[in-house]
C-alpha cells in the first residue's frame, strides 16, 4: 500500500494527531495515556510559548485510507543557540508495527531538518525536557508514570535500523517507603539543624504561590547542565505553574531556605494519577476529573515530579533533609512506593542518593542521534 504524509494544518489534523496513540495503544496494557487538554494546550502555539523560538512541524501518515502514524520535528533555536549546537529533534513519534510507515515518518523529518541547515538529529525529544523522552529499551513490563514514553519494543529497533546510535539513557527507579528512617539520615539532619536551614512545608497551595517564582529562577539556576533544558521566562513560570498547581498536594511540596529566606533547594512530588488516567483515557470531562482525583486518593505510590539544589549548598545535605521530610508525609499518607522519574543516566548523585534509600532500576529510556 502506498504511504501518504502530509502536515498538521487543521484543527481536525491535530485532532487525529492527539487520539492516534490511543488506536495503537488499544490493546498495551502499561500504555497511559496522556491528558487530552493539555495536549491541546501543548501543541497550541498561541498557548505554547516554545513555539516562538523553534521551528516545528507535525506530520501524520495515512495507508489504506487510515491515519497510521505521526512524528512532530522541532528545532530549538534557543537551546542551539546557548549551547552552540545546530541539532534538530524529532518526538512523539507514534506508528504501528509497520518498518515502512516509520521510515517515512524518521525520513520525513530527516529531510526537512536537513533543509532547514542543522546537522544531526536526536529524539525522542521535545521542546525541552520537561516533555517525554526516548524511546522505552527496558521494563516493557512495568507499569507507566505520567510524562513518560511508553513506547513498544519495535520502535527503538526500527530507528536503530534507520542509522541512529545511543546519544544517552535515562532510568526510572522505584523505592519501598521504609517504616523508619534510616540511621545516617537522622544524623545528617541533627547537624543541619544547627546551622540555619529551615524546611518549609505546606498545607496550603496559596501559601506556595510566593516561591513559584525563586523555585524557577533555581531551577533555572541548577538545571543549566542537564541535558535539553531551556531556561524559563517570567511568563513560563507562570504558565507552568497554572498547568500543574491544581492538581499538587501541597503536603508534597518541601523548601528549604537559608537565614535571608532564599529558597535554596526544593523537591516536589504528588500521589500517582496514573490508574485515573487510565480509566478516563486522559479525558477530563465529563467525569475523568472525578476518576483522577479518586485515584489520588486511593493510590500507594508517590511520584517525582522536580527538584533542585542550589550550587554552592551541594554536599551539605540538603538532599537528604528534603529526602526525610518526603519519606515522612508519605509514611503519614499510607503510600508505600516512590517512583523517581527519569533520571539522566550520568546523574551520578542523584541516583546514589536514591540507591541509598533502596531504590532499584525499573525502566531504561535511550535517546537516539543521526547525523544528517
């Protein structure tokens, strides 16, 4: 059959962008679906504020008369800029188990950042790494977390078949909640006491309103050396925070500021949605809302959502102060896993820190590259 793509220019074409994972996802019992309304607001350009600074394009395939497959290209001209790289990414590739229909896609993308002057394409990557990366190479058979991949086994053959290499992985962990708290946590925690820390934590998210703005400009701050990250504007801030304040609990939420209140180090987590998800298919309305928030309730896992150190308060043992003050709300909440998130592979500390707690390897995620 031949194969026909052709580029997202309607809101129907974006429609069938968004819902083709659910049709390939049908019958993949670890898939979870993304929430429909944010998609909507991320492929938005007039919602997106990432759109202003890379040059995007969605494509879908269609065969036989179906929409079989898609793959949005982007180049992150800001990003390229600051770190003097002239990289294209390609992300949120989705087909069937079909080598034709993905070759098109990858080729297609191929040809038009090759047009557009850059020299090497990567992905799965998004507009920075807040979005999902890579593809799944390892735990197929373990259940998925928001803002992951979950790829099929398929994919990352295929685009090794297409030329691409391993440009890096990431790892997911998952941690038992231990009854007590371990010995060398008490003890890191007795010394920073004494030295003018304080633990800010909350029972209301209007009290974590003031400190979305300094929690950004760290991040900012301490994230300018991972891998894909685009320093936020005022206005990104902002924009993130609406997105995903509502549904955090702000007992999940841990500060810690110096003697002149400088937040210096937070960490932020909230109770999986990942079951509410499921059942309402990432939909909102009419009644998904209420399956998400059921699911909060009833979940027994935690999840990583960010979190960040200031640099010169590396090696104090911030990490672990705000390691105790999490592992303490989530042994009040009756939760007994925390799931980390990815991790970039290389992020030595952060990573032993978690090893540390019990934390053991579940799902390896590999971002590919080509030269082009």
């Amino acid at each position: 059959m031949e194969i026909e793509l052709f580029e997202v220019k309607s809101k129907s074409d974006l429609r069938r962008f968004i819902y083709l994972p659910e049709k390939i996802h049908k019958n993949h019992k670890n898939w979870l679906p993304s929430l429909i309304s944010d998609d909507w607001t991320l492929f938005d350009p007039k919602k997106n504020r990432a759109f202003g600074y890379c040059d995007t394009i969605l494509v879908l395939a269609r065969k036989n008369g179906e929409v079989v497959g898609r793959i949005m290209g982007i180049i992150n001209r800001k990003y390229n800029e600051i770190h003097n790289e002239n990289n294209a990414r390609f992300v949120f590739m989705e087909c069937f188990d079909d080598k034709e229909v993905f070759h098109a896609l990858i080729s297609y993308i191929e040809k038009w950042a090759k047009e557009k002057g850059t020299s090497k394409l990567i992905g799965p990557f998004g507009f920075s790494d807040k979005d999902p990366q890579g593809f799944l190479v390892e735990g197929f058979d373990k259940p998925t977390v928001m803002v992951t991949n979950c790829s099929l086994p398929y994919m990352a053959d295929y685009i090794e078949r297409e030329g691409f290499s391993q440009l890096l992985d990431l790892v997911q962990y998952r941690v038992a909640i231990p009854d007590e708290l371990p010995d060398f946590y008490l003890k890191i925690l007795e010394r920073l006491n004494k030295n003018g820390y304080v633990l800010q934590e909350f029972k209301h998210i209007k009290d974590v309103k003031p400190y979305i703005v300094p929690v950004f400009k760290l991040t900012n701050e301490a994230f300018s050396k991972i891998y894909g990250y685009v320093p936020y504007d005022e206005k990104e801030m902002n924009d993130f925070a609406n997105r995903y304040l509502p549904i955090l609990n702000p007992k999940f939420i841990k500060l810690i500021t110096n003697k002149g209140n400088e937040v210096i180090a937070y960490i932020i987590a909230m109770p999986s949605i990942s079951e509410g998800l499921r059942k309402s298919k990432g939909r909102l309305f009419p009644f998904g809302f209420i399956q998400i928030l059921r699911s909060m309730k009833k979940t027994k896992e935690l999840d990583l959502f960010l979190g960040a150190i200031k640099y010169e308060y590396r090696n104090v043992g911030l990490d672990s102060l705000l390691a105790t003050a999490m592992l303490k709300s989530a042994k009040e909440a009756k939760l007994e896993i925390i799931d980390s998130h990815v991790i970039l592979e290389q992020n030595t500390k952060m990573r032993a820190e978690i090893e540390r707690v019990g934390g053991e390897i579940y799902k390896r995620y590999r971002i590919f590259q080509k030269d082009i």
